[in-house]
C-alpha cells in the first residue's frame, strides 16, 4: 500500500504492543503503529524507502500469545495483543543471529563497519558471546572488480536491503539473489564481477548495507560515523542538484551519503558519491608566476598586468562554481576587453531564444512549458527522452526514468546513437535521421492523425503520438544542441499540453543569467577559472591555454593545464565553496562550506574582485 | 596465631585462577594487566595460580576458575584444554578467539602445509626446516583453528578483541562470589 493511500485511510484500530495501548490506522504494519508509538522493535532488513520482505526475523512479534510473526510484513488489526520483549523471542532472535555468524565470516576486529554495523549492535543486543551453530568457513572471494564498490560477501546476512536498493530506488536492478537454496548469495547480473555488470556505481546498495558486506574502498577505515560530523552542500557534477550528507572526522571527508528523506531516497550517483572523493590530483596551495611560488598579491599584480596590457582576453569559467563565484567573474572581465565561455551557458541561451519564440508563436507560458520539480517526471503516463546520455550526465534524474518505466509508466527513448535506457524503453527510436525529423514527424502525426505518415517503417513515430494523449513529460538530454529539435520538443509540448525537463551539459543553470560571448581568435592572454574541473571541461580550457601567450589559470589542482599556465592562482575546492547554484528545475540550491580550505586563500570571489583593479 | 598462619588461612579462602594462553597474542593476558591497581584488589580474593605473564607456572594446575585466551590450533593446544577443563570448576573464554574463533583462524581458508611452506622457507638459512610438527618438539598444527567450545564445554565468554580490562575484572569478581557474571549490552565487544 502506497504511503498516500496509508494516510487517507483514517479508520483507527487500536492494539496492545508490550501492554501498552496503541492506536494505529488501519493498512498500517506492526513495525510502523510501533514506531509511531515510540516502542522500538528490534530490524535489520527493513530500511527507508524500501519495500518490507520479513527476511532477517529480528522483528518477529507474538500476536495473541499464540503465533509469532514478523512486524514488518503484517497488518495491525483491531484488538491485537503484541509482545516485542520477551526472552522467548530474543532467544529466537539470538538463533538466528547465530546462524548469520556462522554462516559467513564475520570478524569485527578488522571490518571497516566496526562501530557502525547494525549487525553488531544486534549481536550486543541479543547477547551473543558466542556461538551455539558449527562455524562453517566458507571460503570467500572479496569482488575488487568496481573501482568504488567492494562487495564482500563473508559479512553478507542476505538481507536483500541493496538488492532492493538498486531495483526500487535506483531502478536498475543489477543486484539479485542467486545460487538459491543453502548456498544463496548477492549476485550483479548473471554473477559475474561487480566491475563487469551492468552495475552504475552510485553506491546507493553501500549506503544501505548494515554490514560490512558492501563498502567503498574510498571511505574504508577513515573513521566511524558515528565520530563524524555531518555538514550538507549541493553536488556539484551537474544540473540535478542532489542534497550531498558530508560526514567529516577531524577536518577530513570520511564518506559522502544521499538523502534518505530527500526525493532521490538517499541515491547519489558515482560523480556525486566517490569521483568527488577520489580526485587524487595534487592541491594547488601557493600562487605561482613562471613556476616560481610568489606572494599571492605579486601574482594578483602580474595577473592584473597580463589582462591589462593584452590585445583581447579569453576567459572560462567551470560551471562547477557557485553562482555568485561567476558574477564576481563577469564583474571582473568587464573591467578587460575579455570573452567568456562558461560550459552549459550556450545550450541555455538557445533554449531562452526558442523559449521566447514560442511564447511569441503559440501564446504559452514558459512556465507552463517546464516541468515544476524534476523528480515530478515520475508520474507521468509517457516519458520521451531525447538523448540517453543522461544516463551518464544526469544519474539520478535517469533512475527516475528508469523507476517510472518499471512502474506504469510508458518509456521511448530516441537517441542517435546508443540507447542507453534500450532495456527499460517501450519504444526505442533509433532513426539515422536527426532527432528533429522524429519530433517532427510525431508533431505531424499527433495533429493530423496517422494517416500523415504511410511509411510502416516509422510505426515507433505512430506509437509515441497516441501515448501523448496522456500526461507526458519530454526530457531533454545534454547533447540535444540543435534549434530544430529544441522548436519542435517545445512545441510539441505546447501543442499536447506536457511539460519538459531541460539537462542542458551546464551544471549550474545561473550560467544562463552570466553574459557570455564567442571567443576571440587571436586574444593574448587566456584567464581559466578551472577550479577542480577535470575531463573535457579541463581538455576545453588546455586548448584556450595552447592559444594564448600568457595564461592565468586559477584552479584546486595540479593539472596538464596548470603546468603550462604562467601564473596559477590558487582556488577552492568543492567542499570549501559558499553560494547558490540553480538546478535543473530552477530552484536555488545552497552551497555550504563543509570544510575550512587548506590553501593560502579563503575566497575565490575576492581573489577575483582584486584582479578588477585595473593596473595602473 | 602468628602472622604467617594468618595469610595461609586467607589464602586457603581465595578462588584459585589459572589463565593459559592457547593459539593467542597474548593481547588478552596484556589486557588483564591494564586492570593496573585493581589487580591488587583483585588478588584479595583470588589467587593466581598459573599464568604466564604473572605466576611462574608452566602447567595447568588445580583450580576453581580456569581461564583461556586464543582458538585452539595446535596439538599441544588440545592438551591444554583439556587439562583446563579436569583441573577447573568453570572454564571461562577469554576474548574473540577463544569465544567465537577470532582473527587466528583467517588461517583457515588456506591449506596448512602450503601456508607453514610460505612462512617458512626462504625466510631463513639452509640448515633451518618448515616446523611441520611431524618431529617431537614443536607441536603440529590442527587442520583448522576453532574456537575453544569445539573442544571442551564453557562456561563463561567474554568475547572481545581484547575484552576490556574493567569487563574481565567484573567477571573474575563475580565468579569469586560464585554467581554467573552478567556480559551484556557494551560489555559485549567484538572488536
């Protein structure tokens, strides 16, 4: 039963949880009414947002001292007398937590989780000092085969908690049961390596395993959590905006976690969970002019000459930043004759002018035409998705759609090159047309019926104008960069009355409200703002650098880019930043400092109003 | 009544307690150690009469309370317990490897010949053996390493890696009282 349901369901039933009377709704379970109640019943494989399944027996209860069954599969009925607390049902918990111990190979003393391990914190409170079960030894292999997610099934209780992770939060369902019978075991796919599978790495089965059993290498051994403080930012790897849980422990990051109470339902995707840990590159703590350290005033000073006295100046920023970081910026450049390329700020500024046109042509509001919250896509009855590559650029906005098309709702993907959702889709449109002439042609059919197209071959085209009879949400991907189909998915939208989801490459959508102009191509000096940026966006900013004479790279660290730059300024790295960023749906999304930097500057902002004092 | 007949008759009062360590670090008898001052109370009332970092007794002597650290690995280990359990009213498990097999028994998931073959050689000159056990001297080692109740009855465990100093003086106190102590909850460590 859906939550929503559960709440509008106001028939009371009252029952009795360890001689005490409690009121509960009907519909509700054992485990919740309890809950509610403020009476702990003992769980292991129960977790937020996942679906009960009775496997680990710690929450068996005796209902009417005459049957025992477990809290958080069965519906509380009117009159039910419940025992949590009783020694024989902490003798059947102990059971079978001796029979966990000894099935696999659980040795605290060194396990990461040691200290944060539910299954430990069981044991202490079933009192378990040893062990009444033959050990057995299985001989384990440890999977290292994901770069970010080790699985080691000598601490696995098979709980299912990350299987269920992966097919109901994350939706796609990598994880599963095999080998049944006695020898059951967590396997990805057909059982073969974590690495090989068709597992995407965003740890959302790490976050929910009690045990040791999953763990990242990243976050192992670097503290307990429980010795950790706790500091929430905004990811920034792109537009999604997810909530990122920094647990830190003596001015270092233990472990990123997602929001269990958040929309996503605790996910991250791999960028936002580890590769914001694992960048092993070198910080960047002291300017540097020609490969000399300098006092950070004699490399503002130099900076100030360079853009003063050069003929044109080619300026970048990474929409990582915060966007106040990218005002101060703009401020800055206009003291100069300077360009600027921001990534993200191109595709932004063609959707404004198509968005504009269409407001002109069709009388809609742009408002009208996006959708309201991006986890919203969900309850569509129709999903269009135009570039898959959202898989890779936007995660967690794919594991909604992938959620929705396990669920009700009808996917089709149109893509011009690999479908990456082609398992999850209904309809998977692969023309070698562009995908213009595919919005175009279902523009044709949904208003003049299918007799506008004859071709059987573009039956996909035929199938997707019918199902927009319904609520439908178009998603945009980042590699949609034409006007064309951008005119014709707006339009189409206007015309059937649906909404659609812009993830535009930029990560931070403020970009849209910073001028940015094209590049000059013969400007002397070339200003980076590169932060912590990596991949492209750094492959990008070495290319301007190659261009210029004199190069002013401000960045966290040491990089290809920063070894042929002239004067390195140094910046901030995410967890150090403070501002806004605008996500996908438009919302404001702060930037919280999680720790104080560790390099010589403070701001990034201030280091960039000082560069706007003209040299003399 | 002279002094000396005095401290005889006390003596004759206290628990006797004889500690061995098994296939152990001996990290539990440095534990016992750490109970610092409190070792000083604690003799009042009982008598330690073997233990290898205390007394200097290289048996298993007769005593109320015996008590054991490490899994039993070896041959000789064997032997020890099972004096442990003639000579002693209660036997009592000290620490994880003794209660629930501990970190002594990762050697299980390896052949034990192959294992003494990779310990040993190459490691030393050419006069010196892989100690197999197969001549008197050095005791064979077991197939497996198992924690103590695979081979005598228990009656007490203290589980922990080590236990703490505070839970195993508890216990010792409560057992010199004759009741069963009471490990439960945070006394309850398996790290």
């Amino acid at each position: 039963m859906s939550k929503a349901t559960q709440s509008e369901a106001e028939t009371g039933v009252t029952l009795e949880i360890d001689g005490r009377e409690v009121q509960a709704r009907d519909g509700q379970t054992i485990l919740e009414a309890a809950r509610e109640a403020g009476i702990d019943i003992p769980t292991l494989c129960e977790h937020a947002n996942l679906s009960n399944v009775g496997a680990c027996r710690m929450c068996l209860v005796e209902v009417d001292g005459e049957r025992n069954e477990t809290a958080c599969t069965t519906a509380v009925q009117d009159g039910m007398d419940i025992s949590v607390d009783t020694d024989e049902l902490w003798n059947h918990r102990r059971t079978m937590l001796e029979m966990m111990f000894a099935d696999q190979n659980h040795y605290c003393m060194y396990c990461e989780m040691e200290g944060d391990c539910e299954l430990e914190d069981m044991f202490n409170r079933a009192g378990l000092d040893s062990s009444r079960v033959p050990l057995e030894y299985p001989d384990i292999e440890p999977d290292t085969s994901n770069e970010y997610v080790t699985m080691d099934l000598d601490r696995c209780i098979g709980c299912g908690r990350c299987i269920r992770t992966c097919d109901e939060i994350v939706g796609n369902g990598t994880l599963n049961f095999g080998n049944r019978g006695r020898e059951t075991t967590i396997v990805a796919d057909d059982d073969v390596p974590l690495g090989e599978s068709s597992c995407i790495s965003c740890g959302s089965c790490v976050q929910a395993c009690p045990t040791g059993a999953l763990y990242s290498p990243l976050s192992a051994y670097k503290g307990r959590e429980r010795d950790c403080e706790v500091e929430t930012t905004t990811c920034s790897e792109c537009s999604v905006g997810c909530e990122l849980e920094v647990f830190t422990n003596s001015g270092r990051i233990v472990k990123i976690e997602g929001n269990e109470d958040g929309p996503a339902g605790g996910q991250l995707c791999e960028m936002g969970r580890f590769e914001l840990l694992a960048d092993g590159r070198e910080r960047i703590t002291e300017p540097r002019v020609d490969g000399e350290t300098v006092d950070l005033a004699d490399a503002i000073d130099r900076a100030r000459t360079a853009l003063t006295e050069a003929n044109g100046v080619n300026a970048f920023a990474s929409d990582r930043l915060p966007r106040e970081t990218l005002e101060a910026l703009s401020e800055t450049l206009s003291e100069y004759d300077a360009s600027v390329e921001i990534p993200g700020a191109e595709r932004a500024a063609l959707e404004s002018d198509v968005l504009a046109a269409l407001e002109a042509e069709l009388d809609v509001e742009t408002a009208d035409l996006l959708v309201d919250s991006l986890h919203d896509i969900e309850d569509s009855d129709t999903l269009v998705v135009y570039d898959t590559g959202i898989v890779e650029t936007h995660p967690v906005v794919a594991s909604y759609v992938r959620r929705a098309a396990n669920g009700e709702t009808t996917l089709v993907t149109i893509d011009d090159g690999t479908d990456r959702l082609e398992r999850f889709a209904d309809h998977s449109i692969e023309l070698d047309a562009p995908t213009a002439t595919v919005t175009e042609q279902v523009t044709d059919v949904f208003e003049a019926g299918t007799e506008a197209l004859a071709d059987a071959a573009i039956e996909d085209v035929v199938d997707v104008s019918l199902e927009l009879s319904g609520d439908a949400t178009f998603v945009l991907g980042p590699d949609v960069d034409d006007a064309e189909t951008m005119v014709d998915v707006f339009g189409l939208a206007a015309t059937s009355d649906n909404d659609v989801l812009s993830l535009g490459p930029g990560r931070n959508r403020a970009v849209a409200d910073v001028p940015t102009d094209d590049l000059e191509a013969d400007a002397e000096v070339a200003y980076l703002l590169a932060a912590d940026d990596r991949g492209e966006d750094l492959d990008r900013q070495i290319e301007l650098a190659r261009g210029a004479e004199t190069v002013i790279v401000q960045a966290t660290r040491e990089s290809a880019l920063t070894e042929i730059a002239d004067i390195v300024l140094p910046a901030l790295d995410w967890f150090e930043r403070e501002g806004t960023t605008v996500d996908a749906d438009d919302d404001q999304r702060a930037v919280e400092r999680v720790l104080d930097p560790r390099g010589e500057i403070d701001s990034d902002r201030e280091i960039i109003a000082e560069l706007q004092e003209v040299a003399a | 009544m002279s002094a000396q007949t005095d401290a005889e008759a006390q003596d004759n009062d206290r628990t006797t307690v004889a500690t061995v360590c098994l296939g152990g670090c001996s990290g539990c008898h440095m534990e016992f150690l750490n109970i610092d001052h409190g070792l000083v109370d604690l003799v009042e009332d009982v008598d330690i009469v073997a233990s290898h970092m205390i007394v200097d007794e290289k048996g298993v002597p007769e005593a109320d309370i015996g008590i054991a650290e490490g899994v039993v690995t070896n041959e000789e280990n064997v032997e020890v317990a099972e004096a442990l359990r003639e000579h002693c009213d209660t036997v009592v498990a000290w620490g994880d490897c003794a209660a629930l097999r501990g970190i002594m028994s990762l050697r299980n998931y390896q052949d034990r010949d192959e294992m003494l073959e990779e310990t040993f050689m190459g490691e030393a000159d050419d006069e010196s053996e892989v100690p197999f056990g197969d001549d008197e001297g050095i005791p064979k080692l077991l197939e497996d390493a198992r924690p103590l109740d695979e081979y005598i009855d228990v009656d007490v465990y203290v589980p922990g890696c080590p236990p703490d100093a505070d839970v195993m003086k508890e216990s010792l106190e409560a057992l010199a009282r004759g009741e069963t102590p009471e490990i439960e909850g945070d006394k309850l460590q398996y790290d």
